[in-house]
C-alpha cells in the first residue's frame, strides 16, 4: 500500500459538529477552519451522515483543506468499496483527502451492524491486503494513496507502521504518543488527537470534559488503552481528576499549546485538537481563539 503522504499541516481540527448542523453550515465552517490556517478537519463515522459524502461536500466548498476520517469503520463497507471510493476521491481531489481507517467498537459492530468482532485485528489486516489488491478500472490513481490506521495497542500500532502510512491515535495523553513512536519507529505517521477544554476554572473545565470523556472511558478499546498506560481502571470508571486531566487539557489557550507541544516532543506529525463545548457555534469560536497559539 503507498506510504506517500498526504500534507496535513501542523495542526488540524478533529470535529464531530458537522453532523450536527445542515450541510450548507458545514461547509461554512470548514471554509472558517481553512480561513483561520488550519490544516485537515478530522471527522468520525459512527451513526451520523456517511463520511465520503460529507468529505466530498467539503472538499468541493473549500479550496486547500483536507479532509480526513478519525475513523471510517471496516466494518461499513467491505474491502473493495474502500479502495474504490478512496480512488475515486483522489481523482476528484488530489491530495487532499486522508483515509483514516479503525475496527471502531464492539457494540457498534456486533450489535448495530451485527457483524462479527472476535478477530479485529487479523479482520484488518486480511482487508489491508485485500484494499490493496482491488481492481479498478475507472479513471484515478493506480496507487492507493496514504492511508493511517485507529491504532492504541502495539499490535494494532505495529500493523499501522508495516502495512499502512502510520497511525490516528484518540483519547490519548502525550504518553501514548510517545509509545506509538518508539513501537512504530521513526519513519511512520503519528496524528494524535486532544481533546481541549477553553476553561480555566477547574471545577467547570472537568464537568464539561467529563461529559465529552463519558462515553469513551466506558469502551473497553480506550479503558485497556489507559491500563496498559498505568492508570488504574477505577480511575477511568470514575473518571478521576487524574484521569480528566491526562485525557483533555483545559485552561488558557497557552496551557493548550503546551499539551499540544508534548505530543509533538513526544513525536507526533501532526496534532488534531478537539474543541469540547455545548454548541458548534462555541465549537468554532475556540478554533477561532486557539488559532493564534497554535499556529506559532
């Protein structure tokens, strides 16, 4: 599979907030993120629109930004479609559009797509291969172009370095980066997320990630993740201060920077924040008021 990358820029932004307003609106926030100098809007896939038709949507309404998927689930769509629709991409918009690709979860894939999750790791592999085998026969890229993998645990990481562009690493602290550099090794693509809150009053900082962080600490992929990293599982099911604060960083935007600066000392490529607050308008505004510091 081709390891050429794609150019994300320093920082990105990973949003779920797309899903949240009309296309049109969208579209107008990802013209606000390009604006402002961001590099890549990452954006999930779960139970909301199809990810390919919103990236294409706002691939056509911005000139320079990149898209990419933070995850798009194997489990959606089988290896050949993957393939194609990543050509087909390409062609339309070239180099910019990354394929983030993850095993997503057990619930949403056993229980919402009622496929079977006991081998999420050789699946991926055996689709990796096959995704590299496909035939296509329209007008597009002979190669596949880059793609990164969901990856937490060293197997997944290791897989994500040998068969793929690198790793898209979520709910993770600079120590997690730091691992997936030294288990992947110096030549593969590290893309962290972090979760930012703009608060300085602890007390209203850690509510409102808790209620972001709520969902995650109880998935078994992110709670092993946070084990194998030392934390206690009663602090992940409690969601500890401890626990809040190595997952999100809160406080003044120079506080954030510097949570930013650790997972790029610690060798991450390419950070992707993710502003928590209670609307998509609040959502922009910190991207709006993060911008200067970041980009710096």
């Amino acid at each position: 599979m081709a390891l050429k990358r794609i150019d994300l820029g320093k920082i990105g932004i990973w949003t779920n907030i797309l899903d949240q307003v009309s296309s049109a609106t969208a579209i107008e926030y990802c013209q606000e993120a390009q604006a402002l100098g961001y590099g890549t809007v990452w954006i999930p896939e779960a139970v909301g629109r199809d990810p390919f038709v919103t990236a294409c949507r706002m691939l056509g309404g911005t000139e320079s930004l990149v898209l990419a998927t933070g995850i798009a689930n194997i489990y959606a769509r089988d290896a050949m479609t993957m393939a194609s629709t990543l050509r087909s991409i390409e062609e339309a918009f070239p180099g910019r559009f990354l394929l983030g690709l993850g095993v997503s979860h057990h619930h949403l894939v056993e229980w919402v797509r009622k496929h079977d999750y006991s081998k999420p790791l050789s699946f991926m592999s055996s689709y990796l291969e096959m995704m590299g085998k496909a035939k296509f026969l329209a007008v597009g890229p002979e190669e596949l172009p880059e793609v990164v993998l969901a990856a937490l645990g060293p197997k997944m990481l290791q897989l994500a370095a040998t068969e793929t562009g690198g790793a898209h690493p979520y709910f993770v602290p600079p120590e997690h980066t730091a691992m997936a550099r030294q288990t992947m090794g110096p030549d593969a693509a590290l893309y962290p997320e972090q979760m930012v809150v703009l608060e300085e009053d602890p007390q209203v900082a850690r509510a409102i990630a808790r209620k972001h962080m709520e969902r995650y600490c109880g998935l078994p992929n992110y709670a092993n993740n946070l084990v194998r990293l030392g934390f206690e599982r009663e602090e992940i099911e409690n969601m500890s201060d401890k626990i809040v604060d190595a997952i999100v960083a809160w406080g003044s935007p120079e506080t954030i920077k510097m949570r930013v600066d650790e997972h790029f000392s610690a060798g991450a490529d390419h950070v992707c924040i993710q502003v928590l607050a209670d609307t998509p308008d609040q959502v922009v505004e910190g991207w709006q008021t993060l911008v200067p510091y970041l980009a710096s």
